[in-house]
C-alpha cells in the first residue's frame, strides 16, 4: 500500500478523532487497559487547534485517505512527542515508523537535541517500538522535570504509573 506523510493540514483535523479512537482499539488486547479503547480523544476543533500551534504530520493513501497521524511539541529544543496513532486497518504496514521518521529528520533539521515522549514500559507497540527506532528508556534520574510532570499528569488520568515510562532520541 502506498502512503505519504506531510505536515497536516486544518482540513485534515475532522478525520483525525475517528483515527485516533481507531488505533485504541488495539487496547482491547490487554484487559487491564481494554477501558483505553472508549476513552474520550481530542476533538476536530482541539486536532485543528494543535496543526496550527503544534506539530502534526499526517500519513495520507495514494487515494487521498488519511491513515494516521502524529502530534508534537517542541519543548527546551527537544520535540516532544505527544500522540502517535495509525488507523486499525492501516496498522503494521510501516505508518508509524514513517511518521515518527519524519518528525525525528524534522527535529534533526531544527537542530534540536532530542526527540522524547511517554509510553507504555510492556505493551509491544508502545516501548518496544520505540526501541527498534533507536529510543532509549530513562531512568527516573533522566526523566527531569517536565517529563516527570507528563508522567504524573497521565497517571492522575487514569494511566497506570507502574507501566509508563519516559523515552528519549537523542540527536547528534
């Protein structure tokens, strides 16, 4: 299947809810986060809100039909990652590496010093993902500040704090 991924653009924001709670639904393999699945996502309005102030890359089909997508910050020179979500369907044919390439290379060529994010420590596309792309776990020393306060704000959401974990790319 062909793909591309571009920056997103504000007529893309009405299809992204639908891919984000798409890719969720892959949390139904594990019981205990099975509740993911329904969780509310951010609206088209809040998707339109973060392609204007944020970063967000799209993967679009040869046909025109987005398949998933990627939101990010940049923080302190480091993009941080906030949600990487590839449609069901679309899943495990090479989307999310390309995604996440394209907003590492974009980084690379801000010169930022590195790419972080949070995820699930065990669940296989979560950390273990982000390991074969080259991201490293950080031990509570390393998380620093404002990764800590990522962590504690999704654990007072409901994410369980045993299993989460901050990961970074450092770039050079």
């Amino acid at each position: 299947m062909t793909f591309s991924v571009r920056p997103a653009r504000e007529s893309d924001a009405c299809a992204l809810p639908a891919l984000e709670r798409s890719a969720a639904r892959l949390f139904r393999l594990d019981p205990s986060l099975a509740w993911l699945a329904d969780a509310p996502v951010p609206d088209a309005e809040q998707h339109r809100q973060a392609i204007r102030t944020a970063r967000v890359w799209v993967a679009q089909r040869f046909d025109g039909q987005l398949s998933g997508f990627l939101r990010a910050v940049e923080t302190d020179r480091q993009l941080h990652i906030e949600e990487l979500s590839v449609g069901q369907d679309f899943q495990g044919l090479g989307i999310g590496r390309k995604l996440l390439s394209a907003a590492v290379e974009q980084a690379r060529h801000e010169q930022l010093v590195a790419v972080t994010l949070t995820t699930f420590r065990d669940v296989p596309w979560n950390a273990p993902f982000y390991q074969r792309m080259g991201f490293e776990l950080l031990s509570p020393e390393q998380t620093g500040p404002r990764l800590s306060e990522v962590l504690n704000n999704e654990i007072a959401h409901g994410l369980p704090g045993e299993r989460r974990c901050a990961m970074a790319l450092t770039l050079g």
